[in-house]
C-alpha cells in the first residue's frame, strides 16, 4: 500500500464506527454527570420559590423539577455527540411532515412493541419482584386530580416523547444509520432501554424502542416516534388515575383485554401501511447498509470503551434495583 493511500472501505468504516459509538457512550456518562449536577443544583431553587409547606415529593414538584432536570442533562450530552460524529442537526432531527395515513400506520403499528415490551416486562416483574417495589418508589406520587395529571402528561409524556426521542431516535439512531439501518435500530433500542436503569423498564424500552425506531426510518421523520412515545406514556398516566374503575370493571383479566386491543390495534396499522395510498409516499431511503460484518461491527462497539462503560453503569444500577435495597 502506498503510504498516502486512503484505508481501504471496512478499516475506515470500523475506525469511524468506534468513534461514533465512543462519543454516544461519552453523551450517556455524561447525562449521568449533568443528572447528578441538576440533582444538586435544582431542588434548592425549586425550594426558594415553592410555597411554604408543599410537599416536596407532591406531582407539582416532581414535574418542575423533571422539567427542568431532564432536559438539562440530556440536550446538551446527545448535542455534543452529534457535532463530535460530524452529523448536523437536520441530519439528526428530520422534522419531515408525514402524511396523515402513513403516519397513523405507523403509530398503530407501533403498539405490536408495546405489547410486546409489556409481556416481557410482566415476567421480569415475576421474576424480580423488589425491583418492581423499588421502582414504584422511585416514581413517587402519583396524581390525584385533574390539575396534576396535567402536570403527569407534561412531565412524563410530553418532555420525554421530545427529549429522549431527540437522544436515541435523532442522534443515536441517525448516527448509525449510516452503517445498517437494522444495526442503528437495535443498537439504539438497546441504549434506550438500558438508559432506563432497571431490570423492569429495560426489555419494555428496547422493544418499544425498535419499534420507534423501525417507523422513524420508514418515514424519516421523528414525528411518528415522538407520538407513540407520548401516547405510551399517557396509557401509563390514564391507566394510573383510572386504574381503580378499569381494574374494578375487568378484573383480572384488565392487562389482557389491553393487549388484546392493542395487537389489534398494531393489526390495523400494519394494514394501513400495506394500503396503496400509505405506500405511495412513503421516504424511507435506505442510507447504505455499510461494507462490515455483523462481527465486525460488534467487535469495532467492544472498542469503544466509553460505550462499554457507560452500559456498565446502568446495568449495574438496574442489577442493584433487584434487591430489597431501597426498603425501609
């Protein structure tokens, strides 16, 4: 080779590839550095201007201080690894306007990950029972009127819908795109879900995330992610402040009429999309499928050691969740 030669394609790609992915594991450290920053800086502001006696783990509180926290550690992280992988933002954030159908479609199709997610996360609930405790504690209050489920739908399902959907879906996603889409969909379902912290919401986020992932690259638009997202979170909200009259209605059999109706649901997405009208405009441009093997491209993600790291972070934490730590 002459010294001036370019690397042939696969060594350029598996040097690019491990630098992506270092700079997405540096943009999940350092959420967690910018978490435990606005975990100190945060609540004593909040308390300089909440009023005298509020309880700090009430629904008002937790949404101002998740509104302000969220963002806070996860814009600027995913901002950096964006710019640090040479991707700009209308790379990252296509915007695009969906077509009403095409975007129903995939929005319906997305509750087969739900569903799916669901089933998964009912076993690792069997089979984990104090993380189910623990996790119920970290959620804190739950609301009880209408003006704090308002504040429930802002802070559990419209920031997140946006803000994490910008991190995994936009950056992460459209980061790897470039080498295989089915790659990009999987590796970063697999950071939303263990970014999540804890053995129950894992498997529920990786499938919802492939999921989202999936129709996001169908229609290279985020908005039909960032709307299953939101809708996701709103059943849990809903669910959580009506639970009493549904389960009263159904019973037992509560979680399996639910997922009944939205296979059914996922069903009718999916023939949606097969209609000539939703595949006429659909965008999905494949972007490449790369030149690496698939154990190429697992061996050039085990170089990246920020990556590895920071997926040992959370695994440990969702490891530690399992046991009766957090009981009184």
């Amino acid at each position: 080779m002459e010294p001036n030669q370019s690397l042939p394609i696969n060594q350029t790609e598996y040097k690019t590839l491990t630098r992506d992915a270092q700079w997405i594991g540096t943009a999940l450290l350092l959420v967690l550095a910018l978490s435990a920053i606005g975990g100190m800086l945060f609540p004593p502001l909040l308390h300089l201007i909440w009023p005298t006696g509020e309880e700090s783990g009430g629904v008002l509180y937790q949404a101002a201080l998740y509104v302000l926290s969220s963002p806070f550690s996860i814009l600027p992280a995913f901002c950096i690894a964006a710019k640090a992988c040479n991707r700009s933002f209308q790379q990252v954030l296509p915007f695009r306007a969906v077509p009403f159908l095409q975007g129903m479609g995939c929005v319906l199709l997305g509750f087969w990950g739900i569903v799916l997610g669901n089933v998964i996360s009912d076993g690792a609930e069997w089979l984990f029972p104090y993380a189910d405790e623990n996790l119920t504690m970290m959620m804190g209050a739950s609301a009880q009127t209408p003006v704090e489920l308002a504040a429930e739908l802002l802070y559990i399902c419209l920031v997140p819908a946006f803000v994490e959907e910008f991190a995994f879906r936009g950056v992460t996603l459209f980061t790897l795109r470039r080498y295989g889409d089915w790659f990009a969909i999987l590796v970063s379902a697999l950071l939303f879900g263990v970014f999540h912290g804890n053995v129950i919401q894992l498997p529920f986020a990786f499938c919802l995330g492939v999921a989202a992932g999936y129709i996001t690259l169908r229609t290279n638009s985020l908005w039909p992610a960032i709307t299953l997202h939101f809708i996701n979170n709103a059943i849990s909200c809903l669910l959580g402040y009506f639970g009493g009259s549904v389960y009263s209605l159904l019973g037992s059999y509560t979680n399996w009429v639910l997922y009944a109706v939205w296979f059914v649901m996922g069903l009718v997405g999916w023939l949606l999309l097969r209609s000539r009208r939703a595949t006429s405009n659909l965008q999905n441009q494949p972007q490449g499928e790369g030149t690496l093997t698939v154990g190429g491209r697992l061996l050039a993600l085990l170089k990246a050691y920020m990556l590895i790291l920071a997926l040992l972070v959370n695994l440990i934490a969702a490891v530690i969740l399992i046991y009766p730590v957090m009981q009184p």
